[in-house]
C-alpha cells in the first residue's frame, strides 16, 4: 500500500511548543503596547464575503485569495487582510460609539501569494486603528504604537526606522512642483512606489513613458526623490503656496513625534507610497537599517474606507504588522530569547504507596495556580530526577514512606541542590514559595510567568 502523503501545505507553518513560544513572545509584546496606548482588543471570523475585499482592492485581488462558494452558494473568503473587517464591524455600530475608537487585534490571515523571504502564504498580524480622529495627533500616535511595540522587543533606532510621508504632500509636489497632469497622478504614484526597487535610469524611462515628464525634468525628478525630506521640500518648493499647506500636517507629525523622544525613529521619504489605493493622508512602513528585509509594518490614513462598507463617514488611521518579517529581524539581531521548558514543581514518588498523596499535593499545587507535573507512571528514583531537569522544573517534591507518615515533603532546590522539609499544609497554604534564585527557567518564551507560583 501507497502511505498516504499529508504533508504541510507549501506556505503554511506548524508551531511546535519552541516555534509557538517565539509567536507568544511577540503576541504579549504586541498586546502590552496596545493596552499602554488604551486599545481595545476584537476578533472577527476567519471567513468573510468575497465582495468584501472587491470593493476595497479591486477585482484583481481575487487572484491572491483563497475564495470559493460554499454550500449555501455564498462567495466568501479566508480573510487577507483584517482592515475590512473592522470597517464591516464599526459600520453596524459605531454610530451609537464614544469616539475616537482605539481597537487593535492579532488575527490569522492568508493571502495565496508566491512564498519568499518574510512572506508566506498565512501569518499573523497586529493591526491597530484609530476611528473618528482626523487629527494629526491620532496619525502620530498609531505610528509611535508601532516604534514602541518593536521597542518593547528589543530593537532600536539601530534596528529600525519609520519611514513617512504624506499623499497629499506628494500630489502636491508632483502637480504644482513638477508639473505631473492630473490623470497621470496615478501613475506618478505607481512610478514613485516602486522608487527603490529600480535602477535609475529604469526610474527615468518610467517617468517619461508613464508619467509624461520630458527628459531633463524626468532626471531632475528621480533626483529630487532619492534625497527629498521637510528641509529639501521648503528649500524647493517653498514659494509654491499649495505645496507649503500640504507640507504642514507631515512636519506636525514629526514634530509630534520629536517631542515624544522619537525623533531619531523617524525619516521622512516621500517614495513611501502604500500600494494600497484608499490611503488618503500620512502613510508609512518600518524598515530595518540594513535594508534586507522587506517592510515590518505599514499604514497610514484612510478616511473613506468605512462609508465604502456602508458605514458613517468616520475619518481613521491604523497599521499592520506581520509576525515573518518581525520573527526574521529578531533572529537575525539575536534578539529571540532562548526557549526553556519551566514547570515550578515535579513530585518524586518513592514509591507506588506514595502516589495518593502525590496525586493530592500536586492537584493542591495547581489549583493555586503553580505548573506541577509528575511521572506518569512508576519509575526509578533517578529517572524521575532526571525528567524533572528536563522539565525545567525550580524546584522537586520528594514523597517517600517517612514524609508520608508525617505529611511533609522534602524540597529540593533543582538548581543549588539544597534539600529541606517542609509541611504539605504548609505548601498547600502558600507559605512555602518556589526556590527563586534568579527565576531564569520561567523567564523565556513560552513559559509562565512564575508570579503564579511565587508565595503571596
């Protein structure tokens, strides 16, 4: 017989208990910046209507998706991305919501797109959003989430940058600064996208073919992109009145974000575009400094995105950060931490007539909310010690037929080896706490935190 072949699916990924603990560690650090900033968390269900993300992106994302017809003959879809679902949710009720609306989430989503370096065909993403705040101060706080969460991981402004800009900065300069048509904006767009991905003189030819510019003002455009911030903006373009206005929100922002001890977080380029055709304001992606990556994390303004739905016309600002790219730039900075198996007691059973009152201390244990874990089943002394090291255990309960008699049990300190004797009540009541020398076998990924395990 042919054994039967079920192997992953190409782009998808199995989480083992190390591999998960990884995934845990950026979910808390992700969850820990949203709570600080006074978000919300939500969920929504993994499959949506197809029509839901046509009308956002196109016809031609249907491409990317795993869509089909299901048995009720509804087109619908494993969700891409999570955006569209916050609007479908706040169009059914934020009409009767205090505003500004703060909500984050970290939900799967699955995209069948070609696999590469920091792209899969699932992930999971942190997506926060702002709704109904058209101020720059709600753009500069989603972007300041973002620095912080990676932050709260370790990295640094050696690691990474926020680059930003502005859409209508850039209009701005491209129709009254450089002269672009208004029906090749668009295409200025797409040209300016893929800035930093093209030799050039591949830059130039785009911009003549596609945009429209003559030859020198090509040329002088694909130079005025490659080093073009606030300063060279001013410097530029300063006596033109449409792009000074247009510059004003994008140099709050940075301001915003000086003063908040971000400032050395944060570029401003305009060649940062997002692909993304409901953008109407700031946008921007994290980058790390070596540049080998792609973005970590993208966002920016869409304030029509909602009544696109159905819903009010809320004004809203949010991001989405997925967990590759951000697990690739951990490992390769050596900054994810090592994983250790950590249970806070394993009961040494001498003998098979221990074993009742195993049962009793361990269950005792755990419903004060410590990890215990025992043999399962009758072993040798030294087997069981050794099981307990790779269990990662603090500390071992030893129940032999004496402690039994008198209800104590020896507690051995798996790290130092010190033994003492200690009451089973007093266990019990919490008197007693776990061997903490310097709790290291609880303070990796994927482990508890030991403060359930510690005395009160």
């Amino acid at each position: 017989m042919t054994t039967p072949n079920f192997s992953r699916l190409p782009g998808f990924r199995d989480f083992p208990p190390e591999d998960f603990a990884l995934r845990q560690h950026l979910f808390e650090a992700w969850r820990r910046a949203s709570r600080r900033y006074g978000f919300l968390e939500y969920d929504g269900p993994p499959l949506e209507p197809l029509d839901l993300y046509v009308e956002k992106s196109g016809e031609e994302i249907v491409g990317q998706l795993y869509n089909f017809v299901d048995k009720g003959g509804r087109e619908i879809t494993l969700r891409p991305e999570m955006t569209p679902t916050l609007a479908r949710v706040l169009g059914e009720r934020s009409r009767g919501m205090a505003k500004p609306i703060r909500w984050f989430t970290v939900p799967q989503l699955f995209r069948y797109e070609r696999q590469q370096r920091g792209r899969l065909r699932e992930h999971f993403q942190w997506n926060a959003d702002i709704v109904g705040e058209d101020s720059v101060s709600a753009d500069a706080d989603v972007v300041a989430l973002a620095i912080d969460a990676l932050r709260e991981l370790g990295l640094t402004e050696k690691d990474f940058r926020a680059r930003v800009s502005d859409r209508r900065l850039l209009t701005a300069v491209l129709r009254e600064g450089l002269g672009v048509a208004e029906g090749r904006l668009g295409a200025a767009f797409g040209v300016i996208d893929r800035f930093r991905k093209m030799p050039p003189a591949a830059v130039v030819e785009k911009l003549e073919s596609e945009v429209g510019l003559a030859p020198g003002a090509a040329e002088e455009a694909a130079k005025l992109f490659a080093s073009l911030d606030l300063d060279g903006v001013a410097e530029r373009f300063g006596g033109n009145a449409a792009v000074t206005a247009a510059a004003a929100p994008l140099t709050e922002y940075v301001a915003i974000l000086r003063d908040m001890g971000l400032g050395d977080y944060v570029e401003v380029d305009l060649t940062i575009v997002r692909g993304l055709a409901y953008y109407t304001g700031i946008v921007f992606e994290l980058f790390d400094t070596a540049g080998e990556l792609r973005a970590i994390c993208g966002g920016g303004r869409y304030d029509r995105l909602l009544e696109l739905v159905g819903g009010e016309p809320l004004p809203a600002v949010g991001f989405g950060m997925g967990d590759v790219v951000l697990g690739e730039l951990l490992a390769d900075r050596g900054l994810v931490p090592p994983y250790r198996r950590a249970v806070d007691y394993f009961v040494v059973v001498i003998g098979e007539e221990q074993r009742a009152m195993a049962y009793r201390l361990a269950h005792g244990l755990r419903e004060r909310g410590h990890r215990v874990v025992y043999a399962l089943r009758e072993q040798a002394v030294r087997k069981q010690f050794k099981a307990a090291e790779t269990e990662g255990a603090r500390a071992a309960l030893v129940v032999g037929p004496e402690e039994a008699a008198r209800d104590v049990v020896k507690l051995r300190d798996m790290k130092s080896g010190e033994e003492r004797e200690v009451s089973v009540e007093e266990l019990l009541a919490g008197t007693v706490g776990v061997p903490s020398a310097d709790d290291t076998a609880g303070s990796g990924p994927g482990t508890a935190s030991s403060a359930a395990g510690a005395a009160p």
